[in-house]
C-alpha cells in the first residue's frame, strides 16, 4: 500500500481497507460484465451483494477477510 494511505490510515483518519474483499468485489464485477441477460445479470447481482458480499461482511465483523474467505466463495 502507498504512503499515502498508510499514514492517514495508521492515524485513524481512514479506515484499514480490506484487500480481499476489495479484489473479489472486482472479481464479481467482472464475471458479472460477462452476463449478457438484463435480467439474469440483475438476479445474480443481488444475490453477490445482498447475500454472499453482506454474509461475508457480517461473518468478519468489521475485520479484513482471509485469502480463504474470498476463495471460498468464488
């Protein structure tokens, strides 16, 4: 991580980024970029975000998730 984010989050200013989650994040962005039905895309979206992405969050309680924790669900 860059300095530049280091220090205003090692002062508390902003908060720890969780990597993980940020990388699967963009890993369901793009698989979903693959879904050409409107509605199918629609459908799965929600279940990523309101079910496995919430799960997740819920589950770390406000901590970063492992490298096992994202792939679980990939």
């Amino acid at each position: 991580m860059g300095t530049f984010i280091c220090t205003p989050t090692s002062a508390g200013i902003l908060p720890v980024r969780d990597e993980y989650m940020a990388r699967l994040e963009q890993w369901i962005d793009r698989k979903l970029d693959t879904i050409d039905d409107t509605e199918d895309r629609r459908l799965i979206t929600a279940f990523a975000r309101w079910d496995r992405i919430a799960r997740l969050r819920r589950r770390s309680r406000g901590k970063p998730i492992s490298a096992q924790a994202a792939d679980i669900i990939q």
